[in-house]
C-alpha cells in the first residue's frame, strides 16, 4: 500500500466512476481517496457503492460538509494518508483534464529518478494543453510566468494541480500553516517544498479541458493567486 491518489469532489457524478476506475487501472499499488465537499448531486452514494461492490480496500471515501475549497481537500486527505503506511501522495482532479494513465510516470519521477515532488507539467518541453479556448491558454501562461517572475521558482508550471509528493516532503512542512485553498495552494505548496531544499521537478503531460461537468474556476481563484504569489514572495 504504498500510492494514494487524492481526488476532490463537488458534483461530479458524470465522471466520478470513470476516474476511479481509470485510476485503480494502472497498478494493484495505487489507491484512491474520495474527498467530497457534500455534493448534493449524490457524488458520494456512487463513490460508497463502488467501495462496496468493486474496490474493498482500495477506494476510499472522505465526506466533509459543504464546499470548503480545493486546498483543504488536499490538506485533509493528506493528513487522512499520513495517518497510514502510504509513500506516495498525488494531487489529481476529478475531471479527466489529468490522464490517469500519467500516474505511472509521476511515480517513476520520484521513486526512480530522484525528484521528491513531480509536477505534471503543460509548459515544459513535451507539455502540452488540448481542447483550451485561447483566452484560458493566455491566462494560465500569464499566470506560470507572473510566479516564476516573482518566486524565482524552477518549475515551468507553478499552477499545476497533478502532482506526486514524497511522503518526506508532506512530513517536513506544517501543513497547518498552508494558508490558501485556491489555486494559490498549488503554487504555495510547490513553494514550501522548493524552500525547504526538495526537489522539484516536471514531468510533461498532456491537459485536457473536462468534456463533463462544470469547472470551478472563478475571478476570486485568480484573484487570490495573484495576490497570495506577492505574499508569498515577502512573507
């Protein structure tokens, strides 16, 4: 029991099953925890019934009450993880903008290559973003060189949310004291992780925009990633 993939979810009944079971897919090694924020759209009965029927042992369920934010989500179930014998932790939304597929090659980054964080990476060489309108690709890339600007970080995708971490490195920092829930939380804990001298490194993949659902992002999420970057920055 050595790889657990953290997936939030608010309202995903459309791609809940298929992620999961894409998932548990690629290695008897990975395990998957469910992080729900009470979807009211029953998220959590499908994911219950899998637990039961299909995945005893490998699929697990964390409920929260009410949409407490992604970075929360994150910080919850790694604490849920740490509590257990698990090695490998991975941040992975619910969406298929991430490949399951690429597990694997997150995993190999840092357990055969030395990397203690492994970013799933659509700006470095190889990387790449599918089925993205142009304003959207804009902004992302502002945002990537908008950090780098300002953190000097050697990640090409600070923003990224597909991620492998080392157990070590979730142990080291204070995960009490991360301080964002949007997507400033990926860039923080990129962040904390370069600070305290680990490893960081990309792997490419291949983002997708979701084809089910509705995304999450808002003004406020980019708001407070361009603010939290300069507090970061002079904290």
């Amino acid at each position: 029991m050595s790889c657990l993939v953290i997936i939030p979810t608010y309202n995903e009944k459309e791609n809940v099953e298929a992620i999961i079971r894409a998932a548990l897919a690629q290695s008897e090694e990975f395990h998957v925890l469910i992080v729900d924020d009470g979807s009211p759209d029953g998220t959590a009965d499908i994911v219950r019934g899998l637990q039961e029927k299909d995945f005893p042992g490998r699929l697990h369920l964390l409920e929260r009450k009410g949409k407490l934010g992604l970075g929360t989500a994150y910080i919850a179930g790694f604490k849920w993880g740490l509590e257990r014998d698990y090695e490998y932790f991975f941040e992975m939304d619910a969406d298929f903008s991430h490949n399951p597929a690429d597990l694997p090659r997150l995993l190999a980054k840092c357990r055969d290559e030395g990397a203690d964080v492994a970013v799933g990476s659509r700006y470095c060489r190889g990387g790449k973003v599918a089925n993205w309108p142009m304003d959207r690709i804009v902004l992302s890339r502002g945002a990537s060189l908008y950090t780098s600007l300002i953190l000097w970080m050697p990640v090409a995708d600070p923003t990224a949310g597909f991620i492998c971490y080392r157990r070590k490195v979730l142990e080291t920092m204070d995960l009490d004291k991360i301080r964002f829930i949007g997507y400033a939380f990926q860039i923080e804990m990129k962040y904390t992780a370069y600070r305290l001298g680990f490893k960081v490194k990309d792997v490419p993949i291949t983002f997708k925009d979701r084809e089910k659902g509705q995304s999450k992002m808002s003004l406020n999420i980019i708001k407070e990633a361009m603010l939290g970057v300069l507090q970061m920055r002079f904290r």
